[in-house]
C-alpha cells in the first residue's frame, strides 16, 4: 500500500495562497473607478457571496505572511532586496543636466497650458487640456508612472524650475515640522479634488493651479527649494513617495534598477511620525474617495444629512475622521508590537520601520483605482498632449472588457503582497532573533487584512454621485 507523506504547513499555506489568488482571478467582478474625478464606472454584481470574495482576499494576505515567515534565511532576504543592476555611471552629468533642463521646459510648458486653456479653452470638462492632463494625466497616469517606472518629478516640476532660478533659501525651514506641512497640503488638495468642482469646470481649476503656484513659488523661495519640495509641497511628496516603489532610479549617480518595492527596504530616509502619516494619507485617501464614490457611501452621506448635519461637514466628518482611525490603527500596531516582544525599539521606531510597507499597499491601491479610468481616457490624453491647441468634435473614450475588474482585485492583492515581503525584509534587518523577526510582523500583517478586507470590498461596490457636491 502507498504511504502518504504529511502535507507540510509550508506547502498547505502555498495551497492556501494559490488557491486563493485563482478565485479572486476568477471572480468576473468590475471593480469600482473610484474617485475618477471626470467619469464614473458602473459594474456587474459579485457572481460570488460577498463575504466570501473578503475573506479570501484577507486569506491571501494571512497566508503570504505564513509563508514569509518560513523565509528565514538572512542572506537570501538580503539578497533578494539588495541586488540591483547598476548605477551605471556611463550616464554623463552632461545628458543628465540636458535631461533636466527638457523636463524642466516640458513642465513649465505644460503648466502654462493647463492655466491659459482652463481658462479660455471649451469649459466642458472631458474634452479641456487642463482637466484631462491634470486627472487622467498627472493624477492617474503619471503617478502610476512613479510607482511602477521612476520618479521623475524633481527633472518636470516646473516650480521648482522657476525656483531653481531665482535666489531662496532666505529663512531656515523649521526641522521640528518634518513633513506634516505636506500631510495637510495632500488632504488639502484631495479634499479640493472631492469637494469642489475643479473636476467639472476647468475655469475653476486654472484658479487652483494659479494659487497652488502662488503659494508654491512664495514659500520655496522663502525656505529653498530642496526644503520645500522634499518637506511642505504635497504634490512632490506624493510622488516622492510614491517614487520608492519604483524599480528604475537616476540620479546624479547613474541609472540603476532594483526589484520592485525593494527600496522600500533599503532607503532609510523615513525618520519621524510625520513620514508614517504620509505613508497613511496615501493609503487613506485612496479609501476615503473611494468610499463616497459608491452607492453605499452616497447612502452614508444622504443618511447623516438627512438628521440635519451639514453635508460638507459629514464630508469633512468622515474624511479627517477615517485618516486618523487609519493613522490610530497603524500605531496601535506599533504599540502592540512594542508590548509583544522583548525590545529596545520604541513604538514610534517600530512605526517608522514598518511604514514602507504601507506604499506598497498605497501603489497596488492607486493602480486598482486608477488604471481602467487612465486607460479609458487615454485617446483623450493622447490629443490633449499632441494638440492642446485644438479641441476633439468627436470625444473617444474606451470602454473596458467585463474582465478588467479582475485585474483591479489583483493589483490590491500584489500590493498587500509586496508589503508584507517588506515588512517581513524590515523585521530582519531591525531584530536579530528570528522569533522576534517574525513575532514583529504579526500585529502589522493583521492591519495590512484589515485594509485590505476594506479596500476590496469598495472595489467590488457599484459607483455613484458623490451627493450635495
């Protein structure tokens, strides 16, 4: 008679993880184009019970943090987030310095034509240059571009251009601050974004720009500009940020490539709680748009409303309420940590640790929410850069396969996947017990669920009409 061998825990969690990758793949949902901004996107119901299609996403999560914690091997793990092609210093400083000055034009270019044409160009929102490069191109599909390529930002932004040519620096920026300048400006401008109508009338969005570049330019000038765009600007934070994740990087160094996510590990530039929300508004205002992009959370708003609460004060309610639950839940897991296990390592340097891990998830978020709305949009971004000057008669906007729902519930997961290989890789590098390694995570990992439950459930939710805006 044949003996069975005893399934190993290794190989049922990498059942388990298979298993539930390929019913999620399966699954024929359209998931929600939350905070579009221009359009909305309407989608299928879930062909499975909800709760069961939540659960085996949080079961994904569960069991990759399983199977990571079999990985033990300190070499290997350094390995994998240490090896990179690269920099490759036959870039010279002279094609680096004509690089920056192209995208140095490029964006000024690009700003100019944003305010004049938001102003003078047709006030129909779909067919305008300013909307349709400010959502669908920088909003959605350059900042996917960070993320998923490099972050190029510093060469484009056309106010550190401007900046750059002028005396600044004439009062130190206040060290103390850290990044919470920029922590306010990003809920500032998504809350402008939700909240106004710069997504619907283009005269309204010049105005915007035109005060951003006043602000902008007035404070970089008074602090520098390295202090104001790596601090305060929330728009170059944001894709700072976002630009970790990024396997290509050049810099003054050359051109290198790493492992997607893999800097994430290694770039030990997040130093205060003020970094740790940055991290956390990027996750959250992703939820938060998402959440009052869809039919229940319109039903929310109206039911708040409706016992006499000014609707943008539920707005404002909800939105700076949900941020600091997000940001109360990821330092309570700090804190957890810090109680659990027998070390040296304050909450606070337990948040800091693990707080990379978070734009993993913020990426696999941003690209679920956003790429069926860049895609749709893309003939129309196409023109608008090619011909800014001319307006389309005929307005083409593509519509999406039933199947590319599937691919937004797969983006969150290899987001949420992502993060926890970082944070496992950060557990290793900061503990030097394997039992406090992988102990470490566990408080994090239950967090990363929690976000993800979340996250997949707003996906899988029909859009509509953000009310009373």
């Amino acid at each position: 008679m044949t003996r069975l061998r005893p399934i190993s825990l290794r190989r049922f969690g990498l059942g388990l993880l298979l298993a539930s990758l390929l019913s999620l793949l399966a699954d024929p949902a359209a998931a929600s184009n939350a905070a579009v901004g221009l359009a909305g996107a309407s989608q299928d119901n879930l062909a499975v019970p909800r709760w069961l299609y939540l659960a085996t996403g949080g079961a994904t999560v569960g069991a990759s943090a399983l199977l990571a914690s079999f990985v033990t091997d300190r070499r290997f793990i350094e390995r994998v987030h240490l090896w990179q092609t690269g920099p490759d210093a036959g870039v010279s400083d002279g094609l680096l310095r004509a690089l920056r000055v192209a995208g140095g034009v490029l964006g000024l270019a690009v700003l100019a034509l944003a305010v004049s044409l938001g102003y003078t160009g047709p006030q129909v929102p779909t067919v305008n240059f300013a909307v349709i490069v400010v959502f669908a191109g920088l909003r959605a599909g350059y900042t996917m571009l960070s993320y998923l390529v490099a972050d190029t930002w510093r060469a484009l932004n056309p106010w550190r251009t401007l900046v750059s040519a002028v005396p600044n620096g004439f009062v130190s920026y206040p060290e103390r601050l850290g990044r919470w300048p920029a922590v306010a400006g990003i809920l500032a401008l998504v809350w402008v974004e939700t909240a106004t109508a710069v997504t619907t009338r283009p005269s309204v969005l010049a105005t915007a720009l035109v005060a951003y570049s006043v602000v902008t330019l007035a404070g970089a000038v008074a602090v520098g500009a390295d202090a104001w765009f790596d601090k305060v600007d929330p728009v170059s934070v944001f894709l700072q940020f976002y630009g970790r994740v990024a396997p290509v990087r050049l810099d003054d160094d050359g051109l290198s490539f790493r492992l997607p996510g893999m800097r994430l590990v290694t770039d030990d530039d997040l130093t205060d709680l003020g970094d740790v929300a940055v991290a956390v508004v990027l996750v959250w205002e992703l939820t938060f748009s998402g959440f009052v992009t869809t039919e229940q959370g319109a039903a929310a708003v109206r039911w708040l409303a409706g016992v006499g609460l000014p609707p943008l004060f539920v707005y404002g309610l909800l939105y700076l309420g949900g941020f600091g639950v997000f940001l109360g839940l990821y330092v309570l897991a700090a804190r957890v940590t810090a109680r659990r296990i027998d070390t040296f390592e304050t909450p606070l340097d337990l948040a800091v640790t693990f707080a990379p891990s978070l734009l993993a998830i913020a990426a696999g978020y941003h690209l679920a929410h956003y790429v069926g709305f860049f895609v749709s949009l893309s003939p129309m971004l196409v023109h608008a850069l090619s011909s800014p000057l001319s307006s389309p008669a005929n307005p083409v906007v593509l519509t999406l396969p039933a199947w590319f729902g599937g691919l937004n519930v797969a983006f969150v997961l290899l987001g949420h996947l992502l993060a926890v290989w970082v944070a496992h890789s950060q557990a290793y590098r900061t503990f030097p017990s394997r039992l406090q390694a992988v102990r470490s995570q566990f408080p994090f990992v239950a967090v990363m669920i929690l976000y993800t439950i979340l996250s997949l459930w707003l996906i899988s939710l029909p859009t509509a009409n953000p009310p009373f805006l």
